[in-house]
C-alpha cells in the first residue's frame, strides 16, 4: 500500500494486510486446533497491477494456510479479488485455483468427497467437501451475482451461472435423503 507509508511492521491501517501481518495471524490461529479451516475468498489484495500478482499473493497466502494447518481440512473459496481483473473469474482463474488448491478440494485429509469437485470447480468454482462424518460444506462462487461482476466483465446476466444452482439442488436433495 502506498497511500500512508511509511508502514510498520504489521502494515498500514486501511491497506492490505502485509506478509508479515498474515503470517503471525496464521502461526497464532494454530493454537485454537482447529478440526478444518474456511476461507471465505479475497487471498488477493485489493487492485493488484497484473495477473501474476494475484498468482503470488494466491500461492503465498496458501503456503502459510498449509504450513501452519498441515493436518487440517482446508476448505477455500473465491472471491471477487481472486480474479483479474478484480471480479472478471474465468476458466483461467479456475484452473490456476485448481492446481494450488487441488489436494484441498478433492480433500485429501475429509471424510468423504465427491469425485465431480474437479468438475464442478474448474467450471464455476463450485464444490463440496465433508471434512468430517456428518457434515458437508458447500462451497459456491458468488462473485457472478454481483453487479460488478456484470458491469467490469461484459458480461450476462445468467439464470445459472455454470449450473451452479441445478447443482447445489441435487446436493440439497442428496443431503435430504442421507
């Protein structure tokens, strides 16, 4: 962030969070044990130049997320910062995500999971895990609900986007009947 340097160790108030900033709010939520751990989107900062910019920040913040939960079920998602241009995700965004997150998704360390999550995730971002007996996570993108979304990435409007919707009725009616 360059509006308000000079910055100290942790960053400056009303920027992005710096490395450092990160890393010890991570190595510190360690210690509550968690069973898994949701991340609810924006691994990105806020207005980054390029592409290659978000990659890094994306593989960062998942290195320090897989070091200091080595044992636990990560579950990630996507945010409207995850893409670039901010709010534009695309089967290249997806993809990228994929292969940083592949072992998470197809949940590696979860009680059960479902094989289609590769499907699903490389077409709109969407999957779900049970990282333990009895509960399953659904994870959506809702980035193209937004009217940004919209606006910045000349897009449609769609009744459901990348059947994100037919999907998470059948897991509903899945999810009834288990």
């Amino acid at each position: 962030c360059t509006t308000k340097p000079p910055c100290g160790f942790y960053g400056c108030m009303g920027c992005d969070a710096a490395p450092t900033l990160v890393s010890n709010v991570l190595e510190n939520a360690r210690n509550y044990n968690p069973t898994f751990v949701v991340i609810t989107g924006d691994f990105a900062a806020h207005g980054p130049p390029s592409r290659q910019v978000v990659w890094d920040e994306q593989s960062f913040v998942w290195s320090q997320l897989k070091e200091n939960f080595p044992e636990k079920v990560l579950v990630p998602a996507i945010g409207n910062d995850d893409a670039f241009p901010d709010y534009c995700v695309s089967s290249i965004q997806f993809n990228y995500l994929w292969n940083l997150w592949q072992s998470s998704i197809n949940c590696d360390l979860c009680y059960t999971y479902d094989p289609a999550n590769e499907l699903t995730f490389k077409k709109g971002g969407y999957y779900s895990v049970d990282p333990v007996q009895g509960l399953r996570i659904l994870v959506l993108d809702t980035v193209f609900y937004t009217p940004e979304y919209i606006s910045r990435c000349n897009a449609t409007v769609e009744t459901d986007p990348f059947g994100q919707f037919a999907w998470l009725e059948g897991q509903l009616a899945k999810a009834a009947t288990e």
